[in-house]
C-alpha cells in the first residue's frame, strides 16, 4: 500500500499560476484575433484572396502561403496570407460564403 500521509499537496502546474518562463504570454499582451469578420473585395483567378478589408483599412495580399480545407458541419476553404501589415489566415464558410479571419502574425 502506497502511504500519502508525507507527501504534501502541490499545485498542478498552469492550474492559476503565472508562468516564469521570459516571452510567456500574459494577459496584457495583445489578444489573438480570431474569428473576426472580413470582406474580400478582389480575389486572383477568381479563387484566391488578392484584397480585403478589416476593420476599415484595405489589405493586399503580397502572397498566398498556404491554402486548405477543412471538413466539419460546414466545409470552409482556408489561406494563409502575407501582407504588409503581417501574417493572417482567412476562412470562406462554403455554404454561407462569409469570410472570417484570424492573425498569425502582426509586423510591427
């Protein structure tokens, strides 16, 4: 039999503890966005995004540099896309055809 009396209790590591690790992300930091609403104004070859806008400004899409699908309740067409302003994957919902976008990386 495995005796506990001596042990004593620990938290679980990331249970409400703050990481110590340098270039951990904390809350103040900026959040990720995700999900958020686009609107494709230009599309190249009629499929992929060339020109969009996100909150109020035009982005032009410098290159495309991936592109997927994903299969679920509803099938979305993805692209990962190089602007000036960063890194950014857009997503079309097939059956809606409402695009929404999540930032991968923003230059600063």
């Amino acid at each position: 039999m495995l005796r506990t009396e001596n042990f004593t209790s620990r938290p679980r590591v990331g249970a409400g503890t703050p990481s110590v690790r340098s270039g951990a992300p904390t809350a103040r930091r900026t959040r990720a966005v995700r999900n958020d609403a686009v609107e494709i104004l230009e599309k190249r070859f009629g499929y992929f995004p060339q020109r969009f806008q996100w909150r109020g400004h035009t982005h032009h899409v410098q290159a495309v540099e991936r592109a997927w699908t994903k299969m679920g309740r509803a099938a979305q067409l993805c692209f990962r896309v190089r602007c000036q302003e960063g890194l950014f994957d857009l997503s079309q919902n097939v059956k809606t055809n409402i695009w929404s976008l999540a930032v991968v990386q923003l230059n600063s």
